[in-house]
C-alpha cells in the first residue's frame, strides 16, 4: 500500500490529481495538487462539479462510461486561473473503476496538469502560424519579382543573372554579336490620326510581332525606343550562327506583320504601320549600362550604331543587313546588294544588302 506522503509526492511530481465519485458524482476521496481542482466552498458532500465544473453538461457521457459502453472520455486543455497573469491548463479523463469490495462502479476521474507542454503547443502553433505567414509573403514576393523578371528583364538575361553568368554590376565584355533594329515607319504622323489608346494598341500588336520573331530565332530583346525595338543575338546566350539567326527573326518579322495585315483587313481593322528592319554584326561591349541605382543589359559600339543607321534606311517591310552580316549569310540568303552609303560619323561608305528570302525557307518570309 502506498503510503500517504509518498502518494502526495509523486501526484506532485507528476502533476498528477484524481477524483473517485460514486455512481452518484458524490466525491469519496480526490488528491492532488490544489493547481489542478476548482476553488471550492468547504462542505461535507462534494459533487464531481464542484471539483470540476466543465463537466456539467457530460452527464450523458459519464453514465456511458460508468455503465461500460464508453471505455474512456478526455477533455483537453482546460483553463485553471491560478493568477490573473498565470493560466493552467487541465487534461480531465473519465473512467470505470470497479470496487472490488461492493462490485459497485465508480468513477474515477485524472487530472493532468498539462501547462507546460500545453504552452509549448501554443507557441510551436503561434511560430508555424507565423512562419505560415511568413512562406506565404515570401511566396507573394517571389511572385511579383518573377513578374517583374519575365516582364521588364528580358528572360535570358535574368536567368544570367540568376546563374551569375551576368555579373549585377556596371560594365560587360566585348563579343561579337548581330545586332537588329525594327522601327516602325511613319508612326508619328499616323499616330496623329488616332486615339492615344488606339496607337497604344496598335504598338501592343506590332511590338507583340516583333518580339515573338526575335525570340523564335534565339535573340534577346533588350531595349524598346517609342516605335522602335532593339535586339542581340549571341548575348547573353552564345549563338555561333547568330547572324543567320538574326536575318531570319527579320525575315519572319516582316511575314508575321504582312499576315496579321491581311488578317486584319478581313476583320475590318487596321494597323497602319509596317518595320524597317536592320542588322549589323561586329564587336561591341556587352554589358549593364546606366547610373548607380538603375541598370539596363545592353550593347555599346560602333557596330550598334551602323545597325541603327541601317535601319533608318530601311523602308517599310524592308530589311536590310550590314556588310559583315552579310559576309556571315551570304551562303544561306537570296540579296540584292545597294549603292554604298556614306552614314554620318562614318569616313568610309558601306555597301548594305536588302534581304529578299532565306534559301532554305518557304516563299511566306519572303520579302515583297
């Protein structure tokens, strides 16, 4: 037999009560730290109420558990106000309890006091909670930096970024590349005739075209001027036929803008604007350019510059392609080769080439 202090000892130690009730709920003995069991007025007959009181309402449950159809019954985390700045809380269990002198069966009711672990739930909850939040803002601004990647840098040059291919600093490295220029012709004294919010769809569509050849043909769009877009080819992403790939973007960009005007005449719509394309191949530095707080993935150098000037002589649905370009495709490309052009800033003329098919393309990209 247990004796008494030890009894109290290990309720203690184990934050242990119990309460044994007759069928009842009159109280025959509890134990127990006085954490665990409600304040109480001191009289001869105690009820399991008085002991605990967030059992009123479970007299159903408590008759099935005495009668043996309900082998247990738990309630959890119940609130023990030891202070108005301290809160226990209570595991209440139910069960049988067989006398074994009267065979009568009693009820026998544990209190575990359940605070500390308890607190610690509440806390591990408050930090997932929180970490919840957390992920969930981590995956909203994830979100908004990939929309800010795919929209206003192009996705090659981000994906350098990201594989530090592309260091995030002022300056580049010198390469050859192709470098197209698409402007789109007579735009301003068109525009003139429209809405602002026409000639802004008009550009979504024209610029949507120009894109989507470029990107087909593995360049980069890296800057858009007003009416006018900007590609490499052979950077950030090494290209070895670049030139080729540059001339064939052109060439379907000039196709894909015929046929949308021809769709959009059976629709009864117009977009009364068609490209000027030019390319021009030769060595120029690559590379962020800007101020300290704001970076643009460009190219810089004289053959840039010839590629803009090449442009500028392209009438609408023409391309036109410098002379190392055109030493670079010559094999793959049917040309016409134009008077030389002195360009302004330039001390020699230039032989360009207007660009009428690939060899091995079918007559749509054809230039007409």
């Amino acid at each position: 037999m247990i004796r008494s202090n030890l009894l109290q000892l290990v309720l203690r130690e184990q934050n242990l009560g119990y309460i044994l009730t007759q069928p009842e709920l009159n109280v025959l003995e509890y134990n127990g730290h006085d954490s665990i069991f409600m304040a109480h007025v001191a009289h001869d007959t105690l009820n399991l109420f008085d002991l605990v009181p967030e059992l009123v309402g479970c007299e159903d449950i408590i008759t099935d558990v005495l009668a043996g159809d309900l082998p247990e019954f738990e309630l959890d985390n119940l609130n023990r106000s030891a202070s108005e700045e301290e809160i226990y809380y209570i595991t209440v269990k139910l069960l049988r309890y067989l006398d074994e002198t009267t065979q009568t069966a009693l009820l026998l009711v544990l209190l575990t006091d359940t605070s500390q672990w308890t607190r610690i739930q509440h806390t591990l909850t408050q930090q997932r909670n929180e970490l919840s939040l957390l992920k969930q803002s981590v995956v909203d601004t994830n979100q908004r930096l990939e929309f800010i990647l795919q929209h206003y840098v192009p996705q090659e040059v981000s994906h350098a970024l990201l594989e530090k291919r592309i260091l995030p600093e002022l300056g580049g490295e010198l390469r050859q590349i192709s470098i197209l220029f698409a402007d789109l012709r007579n735009f301003t004294s068109t525009s003139e005739k429209y809405a602002p919010n026409e000639v802004m769809e008009f550009l979504h569509v024209c610029m949507d075209i120009a894109t989507t050849a470029i990107a087909e043909a593995g360049g980069v769009v890296v800057n858009f001027m007003g009416d006018a877009v900007m590609a490499l080819f052979n950077a950030p992403n090494e290209r070895p036929d670049h030139a080729k790939r540059a001339v064939r973007a052109g060439l379907t960009l000039q196709a894909m803008m015929r046929a949308s005007r021809i769709q959009q005449e059976k629709e009864q719509l117009d977009v009364p604007f068609y490209f000027g394309v030019g390319i021009n191949t030769g060595n120029a530095l690559v590379g962020n350019v800007g101020a300290q707080w704001h970076y643009q993935y460009t190219a810089i150098g004289d053959s840039v510059n010839v590629a803009s000037r090449i442009c500028s002589h392209a009438r609408a649905g023409e391309l036109l392609i410098g002379p190392e370009t055109y030493e670079a495709v010559k094999d793959f490309v049917f040309a016409n080769p134009l008077a030389p052009i002195k360009f302004k800033g330039k001390s020699q003329e230039l032989t360009i080439y207007q660009i009428l098919q690939m060899k091995d393309e079918d007559l749509s990209k054809q230039i007409g």
